[in-house]
C-alpha cells in the first residue's frame, strides 16, 4: 500500500474550510440575499449548541487518532 498522507486533514483542511466560508460570504454579500428573521434567544441557544457540537467532534477526533498518526492512516 502506497503510504501518502490523507488529504482533508490538519492545515490544509482548514485552510480549505475557510476559503470556502469566505467565498460564501462573499457571495451572499453580492447576491444581497436577505436575512432570515429570528429572535435573539433562538440565534444564541443555535450558536451554543453548535459550539458544543464542534468540541464534541474535536475531543473525539483527537483522542480517537493520536497527532502522530494523523493524516497517515485511515479510520473508519
């Protein structure tokens, strides 16, 4: 088995993940779509149950595959 890092892990990931959330911005910027109308609790109950959500994932992630192994073998 050929032995090449796994692409969509560590830097270049992120910097994907960024790239692309800037490009939407951009986009919904010079679209002009309109905003959704929500309340202020419901936006911020939304944003912390997502923060949690990312953690979970992340401690998960990091302690399922050590920093040594990341991005030379495949979990699944």
């Amino acid at each position: 088995m050929d032995r090449k890092r796994l692409f969509g892990s560590g830097p270049t990931c992120f910097l994907v993940g960024v790239i692309v959330v800037l490009i939407i911005y951009y986009l919904e910027l010079f679209l002009k779509i309109p905003k959704i109308p929500i309340s202020n609790y419901l936006s911020n109950m939304i944003f912390i149950i997502m923060i949690i959500l990312t953690l979970m994932v992340m401690i998960w992630g990091f302690a399922s595959l050590p920093l040594k192994k990341r991005g030379k073998e495949l979990i699944t």
